[in-house]
C-alpha cells in the first residue's frame, strides 16, 4: 500500500475541492506504483487539511 499526502481537498462537498488536481494525483501515483511496484498494489489519498478526512 502507498499512502500519498496532499493538500488538496479531497471531499468533493468542499468548495475548494478541485477535480482535475486530483485525478491528476491518482494518475501519477498509478504511474509511480505500476513502475516500482511488483503486484497488487493500493493507493490512499490522505488530506492534511485540518478537519478533512
């Protein structure tokens, strides 16, 4: 499993949330996980926005 940290919003509800941003994450860590990664393998997004979940 890859745990990958970010600011972004990750709740679609918030105004902030950007979309694009992302998927744009999700690709690279699939990317990432595909080139070093032998396996099965998971992704989890983890907001360090104060509250966000």
């Amino acid at each position: 499993m890859m745990i990958v940290e970010t600011d972004l919003h990750l709740n679609p509800q918030h105004p902030a949330y950007d979309q694009s941003a992302v998927q744009t994450l999700i690709s690279a860590a699939q990317e990432y996980i595909g080139a070093n990664m032998a396996g099965p393998a998971s992704v989890r997004l983890v907001s360090t926005r104060s509250g966000e979940f």
